[in-house]
C-alpha cells in the first residue's frame, strides 16, 4: 500500500526479532518454517532467515533463485546462525544495516549480489 510504504523497515531489531521468535516457536511445535517475499529473494535477509533456525524453504520470484541457491550453497549454517545471534542483540535498524554490510559482503560470490547491501553503499 502506496500510504505505508515508507514505514517498510525489515531490518527494525523488533521486526527481526519478531520473525526470530515466530521460527523457534514453530520449530518448538514441530511446524516447518518458510519464509516468501522480497527478504527471502536477497541473500543477506536469506542469510539472517537461515540463521534464525529451521527455515529451509525461501519462496521468492523466479529471477531470484539462481543467485539465491549459489549464495547458499556458498555459506556455512554456522556462520549464519553466529551473523542473525549478533543481528538480534543490536539496537537499530542503522547498526543492524551496518553489521550486515560489514559481515556479509565478505560471504557474496561472484554472480551474486544483496539489493540491501547495493543500496547502501
């Protein structure tokens, strides 16, 4: 919607935390996590994603796949988890965009680029 669409902040600490706690309590339950839409489709939010615990499907349009799949099978599940632990604790949106231009830039293959990460350098 055109009249909210300047409150879109996905990387508010409150909005990640929020996505964090909805994947342990699912994942607490025994129910299967996916996430679709624009974060699943950038490898730095579907780094956080993965790193928030058991989201192994990403849904996201078709042009955004392949870079998707190569960026993943590039990284470790662990130094995901280590990247949404500390992601998790920061205090704005600001720091949070900062740490992940700081950390996650070093993790993109060729071929492979963040919307989030181009948009702020």
């Amino acid at each position: 919607n055109e009249r909210v669409a300047y409150l879109y902040q996905p990387l508010s600490p409150a909005i990640l935390r929020m996505i964090a706690l909805v994947i342990k309590a699912a994942d607490d339950a025994g129910i299967s996590s996916s996430v679709c839409g624009k974060m699943a489709g950038d490898p730095t939010y579907a780094m956080l994603l993965l790193g928030f615990g058991k989201v192994r499907e990403l849904s996201m349009d078709v042009h955004s796949i392949p870079r998707i799949k190569k960026f993943i099978r590039s990284i470790k599940l662990t130094d995901a988890k280590k990247i949404a632990v500390h992601v998790l604790g920061l205090g704005s949106a600001q720091e949070v965009r900062q740490y992940l231009f700081d950390q996650v830039g070093s993790f993109l293959v060729e071929g492979v680029n963040s919307d989030l990460l181009e948009n702020d350098s």
